[in-house]
C-alpha cells in the first residue's frame, strides 16, 4: 500500500465513491451538490440515459405480440370472365357453358377482423440491437461520472483560490499595520534627524504596492465567487460566508489508470459497438413469425349477371346476403431479403469501420492516461 498525500485541487476518477476519504465543510459539500443539479451538461446526459434507456425498451418489445383491428365497409362492383367445362343435360342432352361467358357483380361489403402477429426469429438483431444499447447507456453513465468528476473538481479548486485569496488579504493587513508603525517611527526620526526623507519615499512606495495588491486579490475574490454563483446558483452574500479548509487528500490505495472512467466509458462503447455489428449481420438470416386471425365477410344487397348463351338469354340472380362467419386463421410467416442493393453489407461495414475507431481511441486514452499518470 502507497500513501499519497494530494492537494485538494487534484481529483481523481471515480471521485464521488471516495467521498469519506475527502474532507469538506459542509458549506462546501452543499455548494458541490448545487453544482452537480445546475450543470446543463449532466442533465443532458441524464435526459440521453433515459431516452437510450427507452430505445432498448422499444428494440426488446419488439418480441410482444402486436394485435390489430380492422373494418371495411364499400360498395362492390367487378367485371369477370367465367369459363367452366361443357355440361350437357341428361334428357334433351343440350350442352351448357359452352364457351366462356362474361359476368358482372356489384353490391355492398363489409368486413372486419382482429389480427394477432408476434416476432419469433429475428436473426439475432433484436437481441444484439438490445445489448448494443445498454452497453452504451452503461458507457454514458461513465460519461456522467467524468463529468461529475470535472465540476467537484471546479468547485473545490474555486474554494482553495477563494480560500488562499482570504489569506493573502489577512497577510496585506497586517502588512499595512506594520508598515503604518513603520511610518510613524521614521516621521519621528526624520524630525529629529535621525533619517533623510528618501526613507519616508520608500514607505510610500510599498504602501502603494500594498494597495495594489490589496486591489487585485479583492478583485479576483469578486470573480471567483461570481464564478461560483453560476455554477451553482447560490446567491454572492452567502457565498461570501462559506467556510472552507484547504487540507490533503490522503488515498491509500495504488494509483492506476484501469479504473479511469474515461477508459470504462469506451470500453463499454467498444462492447457496444461490438453487439451493432452482430446486430446487422443478423439481417442477412430470415426472420420468423407466428400469425393468428379472425374476421367477419359480407356481402348483401348484390346483383350477379351472366349471359347464357344457348338459352340466349342474361341470368340475373340477386342476393340478400352471403356471411363468412367466423373464418379463422392461424400460421407461421417466414421474411426473407435475399438481395436489398448491398445495403446491408454497407451498414455492416459501417458498424464493423466504427468499431475500430472506438478500439482506436481506447488504445491511444489508455497510452495517455499511463503517461499522464507517469
């Protein structure tokens, strides 16, 4: 085990889960939370977890049965053509249906049903597509502690300057006591001789640098507690009376950079990456799914004419009306793209070029990360 005395300035990754080894006024702490809700770049991060978080919600639901309704209602009309085998009567032997005969239809219909259709094979995309997203809403909670990590980090850094600028503008205080003692002292030994009033020219001149400096720390005060209210959004008079110790952090642990979590974050975004390239493999295999249906057909108020050629004569039969009811249905479908224009292969090599850009930029944050920590 190392023992590592830090300034507070310094914070490391994953921040937040040492939090009872860090030492902070509860002024401070209270500051840090306000920051924490107020930074925009968190709740977009926030507001992105949840919308990823739904996507994997809506690729998974994809394997619940989905159930539809549906209704017709219209007014038929049709034109065919009807050709039936020679049929002759068995007394006066005259044959019927010659030839092909024409015949019109009209009349009104109305139809309804309920259909009920789920996934059973996907190809693996739904899986994968799944997978693919949780792993980047993990990789994006990553990001959300980086984050976290950089607005502590501000904050503290804010109160130590704030902090060390109170110190400086004690130090000038008494500075200028001491330099009015010193003033007085040399007024008196110039009127009794015993200094020339070059002497008193010095102590002018440091007076005036005093006061400089006494000017620039209240300046850089009012900046740094400005700086604060936007962060956090705590009014400047309360800030004003935080209180704050500028102490060492002490971490007993061995410093490495396999728990950084901005190695984490990619390494969760290369998983994912990963899973998308499965994912779109998975669309060349055929996709599989169950069916099942029932409906209601009918057909009144409809009109059939045909004409009979050896009776030379039209037929006209009319009906009231013809019901289907119930008719059901049940069964498996099979989905096959055999050929999209190479589309999918494009979408493949586009996942697949992706996932080595994230492999990438994890080799060359881990070869950084060693030599930041060098």
């Amino acid at each position: 085990m190392k023992k590592l005395f830090l300034s507070s300035v310094i914070l490391l990754s994953g921040f937040l889960s040492f939090g009872q080894q860090i030492h902070l006024t509860s002024d401070v702490k209270n500051a840090v939370i306000a920051a924490l809700n107020k930074d925009v770049d968190m709740t977009n991060q926030n507001i992105e977890k949840q919308k990823l978080e739904l996507q994997r919600k809506s690729i998974w639901n994809k394997y619940l049965p989905k159930i539809e309704a549906n209704a017709l209602y219209g007014y038929l009309n049709s034109e065919g053509n009807l050709d039936l085998p020679t049929l002759y009567l068995p007394i006066t032997g005259y044959p019927l249906f010659g030839s092909s005969a024409d015949f019109s239809t009209k009349g009104q219909v109305f139809h309804g049903g309920v259909l009920a259709k789920t996934v059973l094979f996907s190809g693996g995309q739904i899986y994968n597509g799944t997978k693919a997203t949780g792993y980047k809403n993990e990789g994006t909670s990553y990001m959300m502690d980086i984050r976290a990590d950089e607005v502590i980090k501000d904050i503290i850094l804010s109160f130590d300057q704030l902090e060390m600028l109170r110190s400086a503008k004690k130090l000038i205080d008494e500075s200028e006591k001491r330099l009015s003692k010193e003033t007085e002292r040399v007024e008196k030994a110039i009127s009794l001789g015993l200094a020339i009033p070059y002497d008193r020219d010095k102590i002018k001149l440091a007076t005036l640098e005093l006061q400089s400096k006494k000017t620039d720390v209240l300046h850089k005060q009012k900046l740094l507690i400005l700086k604060i209210k936007q962060a956090t959004g705590i009014p400047k008079e309360d800030i004003s009376q935080f209180t704050h110790e500028v102490i060492p952090i002490i971490i007993l642990d061995e410093l490495a950079t396999n728990n950084r979590n901005e190695i984490k974050a990619l390494e969760s975004f290369k998983t994912a990456s990963e899973y998308a390239v499965k994912k779109e493999k998975g669309s060349l295999l055929p996709t599989l799914g169950a069916f099942g249906s029932y409906s209601y057909t009918s057909l009144f108020n409809a009109e059939l004419s045909t004409p009979l050629s050896v009776l030379n004569t039209t037929a006209h039969l009319k009906t009231k009306e013809l019901t289907i009811n119930p008719t059901w249905m049940m069964g498996v479908a099979m989905k096959w793209e055999l050929f999209s224009g190479f589309e999918r292969k494009h979408k493949i090599e586009e996942a697949k070029l992706n996932s080595e850009q994230l492999e990438n930029k994890l080799t060359d944050t881990k070869e950084k990360l060693n030599l930041q920590l060098q």
